[in-house]
C-alpha cells in the first residue's frame, strides 16, 4: 500500500536527475536551504572521488510547491548534472550524434555491468549510467522532502559511521582509507540510522508485506553496494533471556528495560527508537582493476575503472537516512491519514 508515491529519472552524466513525488499534503513547508544541505551531506566524506568536486547538488522545484508551501499536487524535484557539459554527445538522445567515445567493453566485477548487460543492453555505458549511485542524489532531495513532513510531527534522525574496513575507531576511519587509496583500492564500512520520537503502531504483522521492518530492509538494502541491513542488535549468540527488551514501569507509564529490537516488534513500531544498521561493500569500480573478460573479444582482461570513490560510507548513510524518511512518511499518511498538515497533525494529535 502506497500513500507516499515517486519516481525518479535519470543517468549519471544525462543533464538531470528528476523526481516526481506524489501524495504528500497540503501545507507542508519546503525549505530548499534544508533540501540542498542535505544534498551537499550526501556529497561529503573522507574518501570521495573527483566528480564531488566537479557537482554542487542544488534541488529545483518546478511544480507542487506555492509560496513555500505544498498544494497537495504532485512535487518535481530537479538536480542539474554540472558534469553533463563534457558529456553532451556521449549522452546524446539524438541518433545523429553517435560515438565510441567513452564507450568500454570489460565488466567490473561487483558492479551491475554483466548482469544488466545480459538483460538490457550490450553496451555497458547503457548500463553504468544508472546503475551508478549518481541516482542517490535525487534520491536524497526526495528523503530531505520527507524529513521535513516528520519534522512537523518532531520526529528526528542522526546517523554515524561505526566501521571502516577493519577499523570500528573512528580515529583510524581516514588511515583505513588512506591504505586503500594508495593500494588503489576501495573500502566499505557500517553506520546505524536513528530515528527518534517515533509512534508506535506503524506498520503491522498482518501480511507479509506490511510489517515496517520489511519495508525498511527493502529500502536500505537496495542502496547501490549495501549488503546486509540489521535492525536493532544483531541477535546472534544472544540467548532469549539476554535479548528481548523486558517491560517496566517509568513514572506510572509502560517503559522498556533496553531497545535491543530496535523499536519494532511484529512488523510495528513500538515507540522506541528505531535503529537500523548497514554494510556497504567496497566499491566496485578500482583504479588497481580486477581480473575480467572483455564482452567483444571475450579474452580475459582486466576491468574498466572510470572514476571513483575510495569509501562513500559516510555518503551512503545519508541516502539510508532518506531512504527511511520514505517509508516512516508513507506509514504515518497510511495511519494518520490527511489531504492537509493540518488534518494531519489533528489526527495525529500535535
Ligand atoms: C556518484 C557519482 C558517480 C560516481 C559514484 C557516485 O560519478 P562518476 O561516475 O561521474 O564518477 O562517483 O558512483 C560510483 C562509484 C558507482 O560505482 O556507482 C555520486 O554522485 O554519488
């Protein structure tokens, strides 16, 4: 069940990455300041390759939003590609304007280039544009819109990095980079979402595809090279005595001992705070390449590298953030209901 609708468009160095968002209420107030510090914490992070410094990620809103304000109609989010201006003909959608420049024919093992080209399209390029987390910026001026709706309600996020590579002190975060730089390698990490001040009752345990845990997985583990998503404390090893949050009373109210779930239970938000925790892989595309084959000639080669990120962990935690924000507003309109903030917070009793 969708309440919190959108659509993105866009490849990697086409001239836009576009969203058209759908369901949001009325009254919202959207303050693109906030939209594009998110978008410039999505571009921030020790680690970061070249096309960071070429891209200064600003929204556009060309429609839904009147004198600050939503309408109730859909909202279009526009992010310019700065770096479109040195691929113009690579990305032409004119047939006349052809070429091989920039074309390549050997997979990056871990990246989308076999697959996709098994499905879609010999040509990698035609893969390697959207496949490239370059859509996440996008991605992320959605999310900022979503947060600001859950920011009417108080609800907030933080986020942090707890492992680089090997490294789990935050102080050995850079040299771990630094290593896989000069051996011109990538490097993946672990970071944990919190969103506070949450209701419970969110989601549920009736179907299989209503539980908010499920939900969130599927948004956060298809985050390009995100491999595993946790909620709450990783139960392995634990017994059931040790793990379950036991009950208490706080003040006359039902409180819990620890938050090991994470604050779901049975697929719903119990009010505690929600805690979810990634892996990201190492990025794929390396300047010290992998062993690969070569699509036209199918002699064994090695991978294209085209430029990279080193680590983009800390990137990839504010698109989970974002990611999140989705699915806790399409929840809260589910529950809460309301064509207007005001209706909204009336029902949700703000
Ligand atoms: C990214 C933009 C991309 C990559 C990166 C993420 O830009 P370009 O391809 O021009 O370097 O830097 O994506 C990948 C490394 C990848 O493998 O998908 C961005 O805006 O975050």
């Amino acid at each position: 069940m969708e309440k919190f609708r959108f659509l993105t468009a866009g490849e990697s160095h086409g001239k836009y990455l576009t969203a058209i968002i759908e369901g949001l209420p009325s009254g919202i107030e959207i303050d693109i300041n906030f939209i594009n510090e998110e978008l410039k914490r999505r571009q921030k992070g020790y680690g970061r390759g070249a096309r960071m410094e070429i891209e200064t990620d600003t929204v556009e809103i060309t429609s839904g939003v009147r004198y600050g304000k939503t309408i109730g109609s859909p909202v279009t989010l526009v992010i310019k590609n700065r770096d479109f201006e040195s691929w113009e003909k690579v990305m032409s959608i004119a047939p006349e304007d052809i070429t091989d420049e920039k074309e390549f024919t050997t997979y990056r093992p871990g990246h989308a280039d076999w697959a996709g080209s098994v499905k879609y399209s010999t040509n990698l390029r035609n893969i390697l544009e959207r496949s490239s987390a370059r859509k996440t910026a996008i991605e992320v001026a959605v999310g900022a819109v979503a947060k600001l709706l859950l920011k009417q309600l108080n609800i907030d996020c933080k986020s942090e990095i707890t492992q680089i590579g090997s490294a789990c002190c935050c102080g050995d975060f850079e040299k771990e980079i630094d290593l896989a730089k000069e051996n011109g390698d990538t490097v993946g990490g672990k970071f944990v979402v919190l969103y506070q001040n949450l209701p419970a009752g969110l989601g549920s345990h009736v179907h299989w595809d209503r539980g908010i845990d499920g939900r969130k997985a599927q948004a956060v583990m298809s985050i390009p090279a995100v491999k595993v998503v946790e909620i709450g404390t990783n139960p392995l090893g634990y017994y059931g005595s040790n793990y379950h949050d036991e009950f208490s009373i706080d003040n006359g109210e039902i409180g819990r001992t620890s938050n090991n779930a994470g604050g779901i239970e049975g697929g719903i938000t119990n009010g505690q705070d929600l805690v979810v925790s990634a892996v990201m892989k190492p990025i794929p595309t390396m300047k010290k390449p992998l062993k690969s084959v070569d699509s036209k000639t199918l002699k064994e080669t090695e991978a294209h590298f085209e430029r990279s990120d080193v680590c983009a962990v800390e990137a990839c935690s504010v698109v989970a953030e974002s990611r999140i924000a989705w699915v806790l507003v399409n929840e809260i309109l589910l529950k809460f209901g309301g064509d207007s903030l005001e209706e909204l917070k009336r029902n949700y009793k703000i």
